[in-house]
C-alpha cells in the first residue's frame, strides 16, 4: 500500500525496451545523436509546436533551475506560490542557477492568482534600481496541493505577466495527468495560453530519469545549452536520456499511464468520500489528494504496512485517538486496485 509519492512506482517495460534498442553499437555523444534528434521532433510534435527549442536533462530541479535561469536575469525576482516545488523542494536551486534571482512566494495557497500576481507586481513599483526587477512567473501544473489550473486561470494570469513584459514558465512535473483531467491538448495548455517555457515532466509518470524543457521562442535555445553544460547537465551518452522518452512517447504511452493513475486516484477518492471521519483538505483533480482523519485510523493503516506522508503534526505525538491528522496521498500508474481497497478498509 504504497502511496507516498509517484516516484516510487516501477519504470514500465516500454521504457527498458527502448533503452534495449538504443543499447546497440556507438552513438554520437552529448545529444549529437539521431535519437535525441527524433525525440525532439517527437516533442515538438506533441506541442504542435515545430519552431520549439527542445532539451532533455535527468531531473525536474536541474529543468525547473535552468529553465528559470534562461528565463530570468541575476537582478530579477520569479513569482510563484510559497508551496511551489521551486521554493520548498529544490533547495534554493533555482536562485543558486540564476546567478541570485531571488524568488517571491506568493501567499495564494494552492496556486498563484492573477489578483495576488498583480499585487505582488504593484508592490515593485517605484522601486527603481533598488528593488528586484519583474522576471518570470512559474506556475506548477499539477499545483503542489493536488489542484489543476484551468485554461481560464492561465489565461487571467498570462494576461497580467505579459501586460509586464514578463515570461511564463510552467512546472509541469504532472503535466500528463492535468492534460488527461483538462481532456486538452498540450499546446492548448501552454503557448497557446502564452506560456513560454515548460518543464515537461516524465519521472513521476514513469520514466527512470528524464524530463525535458520545452522553449517555444527559440532565442532561448543557445542560452540554455550553455547553462546546462556548465551545470553539468549534458550527459555523455544523452541517447539514454532520449530513450526514455521516446519509448514515452510512442503510442501515447504517457496519456496512458497518467490515466491509469489519475483513475487510481478517483477510485480511492470516491471510497474516501463515503466515510464520514475523512475530510478534503483541497479539491482532488488529479493524482494527489490532501486528506486528514483520526489519529486512530492513521496508526491502524500504518501499522499494517501502508506508506504515505503526513504533514502538520506526527503520527508519533501523543494525541487524543480522534484528532484529526493530515496526508498526502499520491496514485501512481501502477498502483494495484486491491492495494487501495485494503487501504480504505483498514481505515474504515
């Protein structure tokens, strides 16, 4: 009963099948191959978008940080939220690639508005060569708390970033599973909203270890290859990295498993919803749902081998058996139905 995260799920057979077929004879190294080519090609395709600037680097922190670094100069600030991963999980990253960028953490919860956006920009105002200056907004997609934004919420906020002059650039470490919620297409969820620069996450939906980031401004192109070579992100034998996404790519094998994990999530989140001691802390949209129930039902579900996070206060504290203590918990693709089931029951 695993359901701490959608990284811990396995890498899916395709994946090992193409890294196979790429594991034959020599290969040009440092993405000067025909594979990284194709796979490009494939991405743009994807899009829709064929003027794009596509790269593949093995981490969502080393694409979130450089991306942003492309983006933003030394002297500017990144709006985002103050759960974004940029800000929480990635270990001051993103100012360390930037060279300084500073980031301002906007207090909107889930996701950034285009309201708290608009303020926070305003509060810049007058500022001069004393204060940072405007840079890019970065939006998470699927945001950290489980939520999606729609198309209109883009829109109002790509609206007001770009009335600034600002780039957009959107952490799509869950990119699969809002394109399956949303039921749109990727260029639908990115340039043609005016989004700039994505971070086309792969590893939580089943890749070993590759994500790519996507420029649809190709000026950005010679900027990025610099950045990522300089911090260390261009593999020797990148056909390995391009592997990966290839045979993640083909068939649509991506939609397919963030499907399967999306509707692994609606299954425990129905079950969930029938039982009167669980509370939703944040609309369930996608593959991850924040939940809270009695203490007692946590140390029942834990002690009979569950694995998920909690946050707020410790399973371990002493505590009254019906407080209510909160969870995270993430679906992945491989998740077996009898897993939830027993799940639920032991906390039923």
């Amino acid at each position: 009963m695993y359901l701490a995260s959608d990284n811990i799920g396995p890498v899916p057979d395709q994946i090992f099948a193409a890294l196979k077929e790429a594991n034959t004879g020599t290969c040009t190294s440092y993405g000067g191959d025909p594979l990284t080519a194709e796979v490009a090609g494939m991405i743009r395709d994807v899009f829709e978008a064929p003027e794009a600037a596509v790269f593949l680097v093995a981490t969502g922190t080393a694409a979130n940080a450089l991306a942003l670094a492309t983006l933003a100069k030394p002297w500017d600030t990144i709006f985002c939220t103050s759960v974004a991963h940029i800000n929480e999980d990635e270990c001051n990253a993103p100012e360390f690639f930037t060279g300084g960028a500073k980031l301002t953490a906007l207090a909107t919860g889930d996701k950034v508005t285009s309201e708290a956006l608009q303020s926070a920009i305003g509060d810049l105002a007058g500022r001069g060569v004393h204060g940072p200056q405007r840079g890019p907004v970065s939006l998470t997609q699927v945001s950290e708390k489980g939520t999606i934004y729609s198309l209109e919420e883009i829109d109002a906020i790509v609206s007001v970033a770009k009335a600034h002059g600002m780039p957009v650039h959107m952490d799509g470490a869950r990119f699969a599973n809002a394109l399956v919620t949303l039921n749109c297409t990727a260029a639908e969820m990115t340039w043609k909203r005016g989004i700039d620069a994505v971070s086309f996450g792969c590893s939580k939906n089943g890749l070993m270890s590759a994500e790519a980031v996507v420029f649809f401004d190709p000026s950005y192109a010679w900027e990025f290859e610099l950045r990522r070579k300089r911090a260390g992100h261009l593999f020797s034998k990148h056909r390995y990295l391009s592997a990966q996404v290839k045979g993640y790519l083909e068939n649509d094998l991506w939609l397919d498993l963030a499907r399967r994990a999306n509707e692994n999530a609606i299954y425990l989140g129905d079950q969930l919803r029938a039982l009167r001691h669980v509370e939703f802390d944040y609309p369930q949209e996608a593959n991850m749902m924040f939940v809270q129930f009695p203490r007692k039902y946590h140390q029942r579900a834990i002690d009979a081998g569950a694995t998920y996070h909690f946050y707020g206060k410790s399973l371990h504290e002493n505590g009254p058996e019906e407080e209510m203590l909160h969870a995270r918990l993430v679906c992945d693709w491989s998740l077996a139905k009898e897993d939830i089931d027993r799940f639920v029951s032991l906390i039923s």
